[in-house]
C-alpha cells in the first residue's frame, strides 16, 4: 500500500506534493481533540458559534484568489469557476450565521404539559467524508450547518484535493475555531470504516459515489450512527415542444459542461420531445463544440480537463460502449491532443435505455440525447434511472411544467433554469442518488437530536403520557 498521497496537476500530468498519511498516534490526538472541542463548543450561544461563520466568510474572500488557483492545480476547474466557488463558501457561512438562531430556536407545542417544546441539540463529532470536484464547496455547505449547529468536524477530504483540505483548516484555525473544532485526517480511503466505529464519532456525511455510499451506508448502520448521503446522478433536462429553444441551449451547455462536465447535479441525459429534437441535438452540438478548451488557470477557458486519468477513460469507454449500442456521435468523443487529461467536448445523439451513457453516471465533458415520443414519454425516460438527485425542465407553460415536475422522481426539479445549490433550499436526491438533505433548515436539522422537552404537570384531561 501506498505510504504518501501524491497529488498530480491534470492539465499537465505532473506531481504537485507528496503528503505522508497520519500516523495512529496522530489521528488519535485529532479525535481527541474534536471531541473535547465539542463539549466545550455544544455549549456557547448560538449567536457566538455564529460569528466563527463570520469570521471564515471573511478569510474566504481574503484569500480567494489563493484559494481559487489551489483548487485549479489539484482538479483542473476553470479559474473563473474556481473563484466562484469560493465566494459561494463565504456566502453559505454568512447565511447560517444569519439564520441559525432562528433554525435551532426552541420550538414550542402545544400539548397536556404545562410546557412542551422541540429542542434541537447537537449529536457530537461529524465525520465528513467529501470529494475532489467541488474541493471546498462540498466541504463547507456540510460544515457550516453542523458547526453553528454546537458540533465539530473531522474531514477526510479526497486524496486528490489533499492541499485544498489543508487549506480549509487553516482557514478554521486563523477565524478562531477552537483547536479541533475542524481538522482534517490524512487517512487511506479503506480506513474511513474504522473511523465510523469509532466512539468518538457521532455521525457521518458523504458526498461521493454510489459505491463509496453503499460502504458507508453499511458501516455507518453497523455502528448505529446516523449518515447522510449525496451520492451520483444522471439527470434528466427535458426538453418540451413549447420551450425557448434559444435559452434551453445556452443552459445545456453551462448545465452539462460546467466544472468540466463532473458534478452530481449536472444535466447528462437530455430528452428532447420530438418536434424540437433534430433542432436542438444541432444548436447543442454547434454551442457546445466552440467551447475554448485550454489551460484551466486562463480566465478565457471554458472547459478544463478531467480531475485524472481514470475518469478520462471511462468516459471513453462510456461513449464507445453507446456508439457501439447504436448511438450517434454528433462531435468530439476523444481525448484531446495534449499534455493533461483533456476531453472533447462530446453530444452523441439517440441514446437509449440499456446503453451506458443512459443507465450510468458520466463524469465528464459528454452529453447524452435522447427523442421523447411526448410529455408522457419524457417523464417515462426521466425516470428510467437508477438515479434521483435533480431534474431539469424546459417549457413556457408553467402549468405543464408543475405538472411534470410533481411526476419526476428526484429530490430537486428547476423549471427553466440548471439545477444549482443554495444554502436557502434543501439538497439531495432520492433513490440511488442518497438519502438526507444538505442545506437549508433541513440541512442543519440532520445533525442534531431533535430533543422533545415536556414539563408537567399535566393539564385538564386524560393522561395519556405512558401510552406508547
């Protein structure tokens, strides 16, 4: 087994850093000190625990540039994407250091008891364990609830997002957080099932893969912990007759190939109803082929590489494997002739169910286009999918649009617009796709025990408090 984390620049294919995993003793005195910090840090105000958010929305934007180009070397994203990311950590620490008072305020019930309440307190050591696409986004949208909520966070970051994660817990140490209140675990990814039985966890959180989600899911019952899970999508972008063709193709473009086309909630099965298809399968094409592919850290690139190697072969095999079911490849499908880890920017045309670019998740610049007989037809395709993480549709009738959307199976559905996360709105997926919500008042519920208080005596009536 490898002794070291080495990362590697994919526009280039060259080493970065080299990193040693953490000893036992090291990870030991990290848990140890998450869980003290808890104990002291349960207990301050809502509105202290608030300002910590402050304080690292603050360095966020200090140091984003900095930040923003750290991300760029170990995962290739575009610069200007890169910087946007960062500002969107700063803006979700600001939102629940404004809201959190309000989200964790007692809330009372009337019942038989002179007073009854909901309280909501926190569950202990979070153990986050995140990925490399989105290195602090994924990060702080997960931290930023659980911290303000009275808990502490250990991360065990993506290998390949190894600077980025120390990189955040600087940040943590400059706001002022508690030592231990946020650290990161320089661990091997067979390890996390020993950290999850660990006492001194109370809970855990993943973003990541189907597979790595059944592992978790499965560790974390045999612990009795609580998790939640984001795992991968294929989501649909259904296309219907009556829709602004013009918008519906500049947003397949951002929605498909934004981040380099590697995100969970990006549009990868478009389905198109037939009047509109042969028009759009060209527009998308002709949009999407003059993207300018280039050095990730030139704010004029559009599309990047992919994170690494592997990923860029599968995709290659998720392609070969659709043509060869009977797929049209529209353009691109290769990779691109340079140093990295670059990918043609591909649309492949008359994808059906049973070929891979349709039943599995794609993870990289490629599209896949699918005919829709009608609106009935389209909500079929979009959930002939193992997946359920958002949906996409297009349409100038917002009355068929609400009637679609309450028939699609996926925990977010956007009308006219890409599916994004936003600290005010609940996210996450259904199905294959995870279970539990990130964000909003249901992201900063999932970590706490939702604690009822009651207070006798009983009022007038019947006592009914020993029945089950």
């Amino acid at each position: 087994m490898p002794s070291e984390i080495v990362t590697v620049d994919p526009s280039t294919g060259k080493t970065l850093e080299r990193f040693p995993y953490m000893t036992p003793g090291e990870i030991d005195a990290r848990l140890d000190a998450g869980l003290s910090a808890y104990r002291a840090w349960r207990g301050e105000p809502v509105d202290d625990r608030a300002q910590l958010l402050r304080a690292l929305a603050k360095g966020l934007r200090a140091e984003r540039q900095a930040l923003a180009e750290a991300a760029v070397r170990e995962m290739g994203k575009p610069i200007t994407q890169a910087l946007a990311e960062v500002e969107k950590c700063a803006w979700a620490c600001d939102y629940f250091a404004d809201h959190a008072g309000a989200l964790l305020a007692d809330r009372p019930v009337e019942s038989n008891a002179s007073r009854s309440a909901i309280a909501f307190r926190p569950l202990g050591v979070i153990f986050a364990i995140m990925p490399w696409n989105f290195p602090y986004w994924q990060v702080f949208r997960a931290a930023a609830p659980a911290l303000v909520a009275g808990n502490a966070v250990v991360l065990k970051h993506a290998d390949s997002t190894t600077r980025c994660a120390l990189e955040i817990e600087r940040l943590f140490t400059e706001a002022g957080a508690p030592k231990g209140l946020f650290s990161t675990l320089l661990i091997e990814n067979h390890t996390a099932d020993e950290r999850i039985s660990d006492e001194r966890i109370a809970a855990v959180t993943l973003t990541g893969s189907e597979r790595a989600g059944v592992a978790v899911a499965s560790a974390a019952g045999a612990a009795l912990k609580k998790c939640v899970l984001e795992l991968g999508g294929s989501d649909p972008f259904i296309v219907l007759n009556d829709a602004d063709m013009g918008l519906a193709v500049d947003f397949a473009v951002k929605a498909r190939f934004q981040n380099n086309g590697q995100s969970c909630i990006a549009a990868k099965r478009f389905i198109v109803e037939d009047g509109l298809y042969d028009r759009f399968v060209r527009d998308f094409a002709e949009a999407a082929s003059v993207q300018r592919i280039g050095n990730p850290m030139d704010p004029q690139t559009q599309l990047g590489p992919c994170a690494r190697r592997d990923l860029r072969d599968s995709l290659e095999r998720q392609i070969a494997e659709t043509l060869a079911g009977g797929a049209r490849l529209v353009t691109g499908g290769k990779p691109v002739e340079r140093d990295g880890f670059f990918f043609e920017p591909t649309i492949v045309a008359g994808v059906a169910s049973g070929m891979a670019m349709f039943d599995e998740e794609t993870f990289g610049p490629a599209a896949a286009v699918t005919r829709a007989r009608d609106e009935a037809h389209a909500i079929e395709l979009a959930n002939n999918s193992s997946f359920g993480l958002g949906a996409n549709i297009w349409t100038r009738d917002l009355t068929r649009a609400t009637r679609t959307a309450a028939q699609i199976d996926s925990g977010m559905v956007f009308i006219n617009g890409m599916v994004a996360s936003d600290p005010r709105l609940p996210f996450g997926g259904v199905k294959r796709s995870g279970y539990g919500r990130e964000l909003s008042e249901f992201g900063i519920h999932e970590f706490v025990n939702i604690q009822t208080v009651w207070a006798g005596p009983e009022r007038n009536g019947s006592d009914t408090s020993h029945t089950e």
